[in-house]
C-alpha cells in the first residue's frame, strides 16, 4: 500500500530550479535513502514534502494523517544553549497545542517506552546543552517519535557525528523499521553505514538519477568513486 505519491515535483527558490521531474510512491514499511551530492535537492525534497517549501507544480498525495508524519531536520540545527533539558525537548513532540493540559497520562507512558527504546533514560533530566553529539541526535529522534508516527523523514541525521556514534543510529533506525514497520525516508551520505539489505536508494540531481535496491546502488556509489 502506497503512504505517499509523488508526481512530477518541481520546486523552485526566486526561479531557480532546486528539483523538478521527480516522480516516486513510497509503500508501507519501506527504508528509503535519498542520496545525491551537496545542493541535488535532497532537503528541498523533504521540505517540499512536508509543507515547509512550497511547490511550484506537481503532486504530493499523502494516504495517512499529517500527524502521523514526523521530521528530523539536520542535526546541526540544534542550538545547544536553549534552555531545556531533554526531556522538555523531546516531550514538546507530542504537545497538545491549544489544549489543556498540555500532556495526558498516557503522553508520559509514552515518554518512557520511548526513553527506553532509544537508551536515553539516565540522560534525559539534563541540559540539551550538556549532552555529547549523539546523544542530543537520540533526544531529537524520541521527539520525533514519541507521537508514534507512520512515516518518518530524517535530514542527514548523522552528519557531523563520528562513525560508531553514527552506525548505532542506524542500528535504531533498522529495529524500528524492522521490529515496529515504521516506514522511513532519509536523506543520507551513509549508505556504507546503513546494514540495511532491505533498503531502497533513490539518488537524485535535481531530478532522479537512480531507483534501485541497496546492493545496486552500493555498486552505483562504488563506480562513482572508482571514476573519480
Ligand atoms: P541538498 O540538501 O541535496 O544539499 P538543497 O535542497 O539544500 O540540496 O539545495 C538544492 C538547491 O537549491 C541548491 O542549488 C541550493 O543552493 C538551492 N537552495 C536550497 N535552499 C535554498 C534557499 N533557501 N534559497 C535559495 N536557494 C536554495
Ligand atoms: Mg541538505
């Protein structure tokens, strides 16, 4: 069952083209890798997608509830002096906004099943600012998750982080999809670090250039290098 469509996308910044032509579904419980090189679009994609960008023309029909859409913009955007402490942060996904009260009892089960999926409960009393790289990386991913959504999209959420740091995020993201069927789509430059047979990349340029399975688009990645 397809969860989303996507249908000659084109989306422009003050008539520059940032991607256009781009036509792809993503079914139920798919791990999809969206790779391409600095400035092919990726972000402007999953902007698009969500709502943040606006698109010039094309279609994007969604088959399940905007709130059941959660997003991991890129790690670096955190400001590590705001004034919270994880879990201020990670409870702020899940915020009933113009309700009273702002979070039920059940909202902190939640909390804690969450907390405890990701490895996180003796840090989340701290400051955001004190914690190390990845572990402000799993505070943002539980605030994405604690609403329990159908489809996650993530921003290049290891960028900066140190490699093993960075494979155990993407050992989370494999249970997730594998354990729960959570469906993904990532913008990513890990393909090596991902272990997901299963995957599916989709490598753009402003257009797309390749829709295949993990092994080919490793193979595709390898060339690449080797050419270069
Ligand atoms: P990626 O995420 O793959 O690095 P982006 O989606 O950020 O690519 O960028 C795609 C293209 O759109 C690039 O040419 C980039 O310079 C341009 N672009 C991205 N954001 C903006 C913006 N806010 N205003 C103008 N141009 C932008
Ligand atoms: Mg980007």
């Amino acid at each position: 069952m397809n969860i989303i469509e996507i249908k000659n996308l084109k989306t422009t910044y003050n008539g520059h083209t940032a991607i256009k032509d781009i036509t792809f579904n993503i079914s139920q419980g798919e791990y999809v890798c969206l790779v391409g090189e600095n400035g092919s679009g990726k972000s402007t994609l999953l902007k698009t997608i969500i709502g943040l960008n606006k698109k010039d023309s094309g279609e994007i029909i969604k088959h399940i509830e905007p709130d059941k859409i959660s997003y991991l913009a890129q790690n670096n955007l955190v400001d590590i002096n705001f004034p919270a402490t994880a879990k201020e942060i990670i409870m702020t996904g899940i915020q009933r906004h113009g309700k009273l009260p702002f979070y039920k009892k059940e909202d902190h089960i939640r909390f804690n099943e969450i907390c405890k999926l990701l490895n996180i409960e003796e840090i989340v009393n701290r400051q955001i600012g004190e914690l190390s790289g990845g572990q402000r990386q799993r505070v943002m991913l539980a605030r994405a998750l604690i609403r329990n959504p159908e489809l996650l999209i993530l921003d290049e959420p290891c960028s900066g982080l140190d490699i093993n740091i960075t494979k155990e995020f993407y050992k989370i993201l494999n249970r997730l999809n594998k354990e729960t069927g959570l469906t993904i789509l990532m913008a990513t430059h890990d393909l090596d670090e991902i272990e997901n047979e299963n995957a599916r990349v989709i490598c753009i340029a402003t257009s797309v250039k390749f829709d295949g399975t993990m092994e080919d688009g490793l193979k595709m990645f390898q060339n690449d290098v080797e050419r270069k």
